[in-house]
C-alpha cells in the first residue's frame, strides 16, 4: 500500500469522524479485537471508566477529530457513557476535568 493511497483514506476517515458523536472508531475496533490483544500480551486491567477500550477508543477518535483537543474527547466518552446508560447500562458520571484521560493517553516522552 502507498502513502499516496493512505492520505485520501485517512482524509475520509477524518471526515466520517469528525461529524459523528461519541466514540464512532469502535465499529472500526470492536472490543473483542482490543481484548484479544490484551490477552495475547498478557495484560491485565480493571473495568474503569478510563479502561483500555475507552481510552484507546477515546484516543483514535481524538487523534481523527479536527478539534483534537482532550475535551472534545472527553465530551465523546461523555456520549458514548450516555448511549450506555440509556440502553440500560451503569450511570458513571465523568467529571469535567480532563487530567485523568490527558494524563494516560499520552506516551511518556511528550
């Protein structure tokens, strides 16, 4: 595949993205392909608002979004916990501040 090929797919996925509410890359990347990932690499992790389906869901749509800012991200995981909820799930109220997502889906060396 070429990086001329690349660029125009990445410009419709940004596209479709951007214009979508809550965490529309988990149709992408289900939940079972993460966790099989997990468990190949052995990695445990506790069920948190912030576990490693969220937060990487949370981080690609982030990084696809013209507003790559953490509150536009957090205001999709904000959406999607309201899709939950509404479809009978737990009620997990996520404060306004941005430091616990910011602070983990970050690489250390920024």
């Amino acid at each position: 595949m070429s990086i001329s090929f690349i660029g125009p797919q990445l410009q419709k996925l940004r596209q479709k993205f951007s214009h979508s509410v809550g965490l529309p890359i988990r149709a992408a990347l289900p939940m079972e392909q993460i966790e099989a990932a997990l468990e190949a690499e052995r990695m445990s992790y506790r069920r948190c608002v912030f576990d490693p389906f969220v937060t990487l869901w949370a981080f690609l749509s982030q990084v696809l979004d013209t507003d790559r800012s953490c509150r536009k991200a957090l205001s999709r995981v904000r959406a999607y916990q309201a899709e939950l909820t509404l479809r009978g799930g737990p009620a997990t109220p996520l404060d306004a501040d941005t430091s616990v997502y910011c602070k983990y889906s970050r690489p250390t060396s920024w």
